[in-house]
C-alpha cells in the first residue's frame, strides 16, 4: 500500500489516558472532548455530588506508521484449519 494511501492514526490523550485511533475519529473526539471538564465525588452532604474542579486536558498527535508497535503476534493463539487438531504429537 502506497504511503499516500496508508490510514493514518493519531494519539488522543485525554488527562493521563492516551488512545490510537484513526485520525478522522481521532479528531471527532478531540473535538468532543475539548468541550469537557473534569469531576470530582463531593461527599460533603448527603448523597453524592460532582464538583467539576477544570477543562479536561486534551491533546491530539499525528503519529507514523513506524512510530506504533502493535503487540506481539503470538500473543493471539493462531485459529487451526478446519479439520486440524489444536494438539499435534
């Protein structure tokens, strides 16, 4: 596939949460995002309130394809053929 036409991905990070995504929802969500505020459980009286404390921390970074390290293939057991056993002597 022709680097042009590779998918590009982008990491969201979201207070001390950061997630890969592709960038059109990568941006989706930025844009979301961007409009939240952070909560706190206030306990002072009964029941549970929120109390918003700030704007959440949003941030969104362009990454290359190189630059993501997916995890290991042979943590992800490998589906048999049909007709294969899973156990072979």
């Amino acid at each position: 596939m022709a680097a042009s036409q590779a998918k590009q991905y982008c990491i969201v990070t979201l207070g001390y949460q950061r997630l890969l995504l592709p960038k059109a929802q990568a941006l989706k969500l930025m844009d979301l995002a961007s409009t939240a505020m952070t909560v706190d459980y206030d306990y002072s009286g009964d029941g549970i309130r929120y109390r918003v404390e700030a704007p959440l921390e949003v941030e969104v970074t362009t990454v290359r394809p190189g630059q993501v390290v997916m995890p290991a293939a042979e943590m992800k057991p490998a589906r048999p053929k049909r007709g294969q056993l899973l156990l072979e002597d």
